[in-house]
C-alpha cells in the first residue's frame, strides 16, 4: 500500500507585503507509513517535558535547531521520497491571483500529474493521498477532493483516495511538514542548512511557472 502526504509552506497572498515570495507544495511517498510515524514519535519524545506539554505534534517553524535536524537526518535515511513544486507568485497570471483556490487545486493537479507521469506510484493499486487540512470550509475541502479524484481518473485512469486531515490525526504530515518548511526557506530566504539534509531523498523540485 503506497502513501503520498501533501503539504505546503509560504502563502497565496499577493497584495500584502507580508506575504510569501514563494508558494511550495510538497509531497511525501512512502509505502511505510509506520516508519515515517516511528521517526515523528522518536523526534517528540526526545523534547524535553516542557515542550511536550505545551504541544502533541511538531511544527518545523516552531522547534529548535537540533529537533529539525534531528527529524531530517532520519528522514534523510529512510525509504520515503520526496517531489515538490515551487512558485515564483511574481510570474502567477493576474486572473488566478484571485482565485487562490483554483490555484491551489491547479498546482496541486500538476504535481499529480509529474508522479504518475514518473511512475512513482502504480496506477494498479489504490493511493491514499492525505493532505493537510488548510480549509475550514467543507466545500472547499469537498471540492479539492473532487477536483483530483477526476482529474486522477480521467488523465490516468488510476484509483486515489483522497482524505483531508490535521497533523495531530496524521503523523506523518509533521513530517512533511518539516521537508516543506526546509525547501521554502531555499527559496524565501537562501538558505540551504536544512534542505541539504533531505536533498538526497528528492527526486523532483521544479518550477511551475519557470
């Protein structure tokens, strides 16, 4: 049984100055999910007393340098591989700047795409592809699930299931999590530290508007 988790870091915001210069969507895939859940458990219980009463899961903005480093590293020597998208939102057409939704299904849709184009996963079997929740709103989160499960069964006639849910339900997007964050602040910010931990692990990282 194969996994694809999905998250994303930066923002669709395009007027105010406190927004993203970039947009990331990465994702994750393992056919071990329980190794990916054992690496978030080891890297909790490795924080000291205080910080684990103050939160159940793990957010890659929020921890130490050694707890990142210390999730990447394992991360870095297991069998999950890694694919993301970047976009520059300099380059993000004027009529989609104000349809942040259609947008993100878009990107989404594309990165899709490229997997099974690379055949990372098979098209035989059923993919379980869990993203993290960034909506409230259950006919946005109806209507992401809707949008990839045809565009998934029309271009290539494959069977994804497609659940939408937080990090404290799904461990390992606290993984993914933390991969996102390393890529974004390569491209935000121009710093490498935590991607060359898990560059080794991706197996594409491309632009959607190059």
């Amino acid at each position: 049984m194969a996994y694809i988790f999905l998250d994303e870091s930066g923002d669709l915001g395009f007027k105010s100055k406190k927004s993203s210069s970039y947009f990331i969507i990465t994702c994750l895939f393992t056919e071990n999910k329980r190794q990916i859940e054992k690496i978030v458990k080891k890297t909790h219980a490795q924080l000291n007393r205080k910080l684990k009463k103050k939160t159940g899961i793990l957010h890659a903005s929020k921890e130490k340098p050694i707890t990142r480093k210390r999730l990447l590293k394992a991360l870095s020597r297991s069998t999950s591989l890694l694919m993301t998208i970047y976009l520059n939102k300099k380059k993000v057409y004027t009529k989609l700047q104000n349809e942040k939704q259609i947008l993100y299904n878009f990107v989404t849709n594309i990165l899709l795409d490229r997997i099974y184009s690379k055949k990372i996963v098979s098209t035989k079997n059923v993919i379980f592809l869990i993203a993290s929740k960034r909506e409230t709103n259950k006919f946005l989160n109806n209507n992401f699930k809707s949008y990839l499960n045809n565009q998934v069964r029309n271009r290539h006639k494959a069977n994804m299931e497609i659940l939408i849910k937080t990090p404290y339900e799904e461990k390992a997007l606290q993984a993914t999590d933390f991969v996102s964050w390393a890529i974004f602040r390569r491209y935000e910010l121009g710093d490498n530290l935590y991607y060359e931990i898990i560059k080794n692990k991706i197996i594409e990282e491309s632009p959607l508007f190059p």
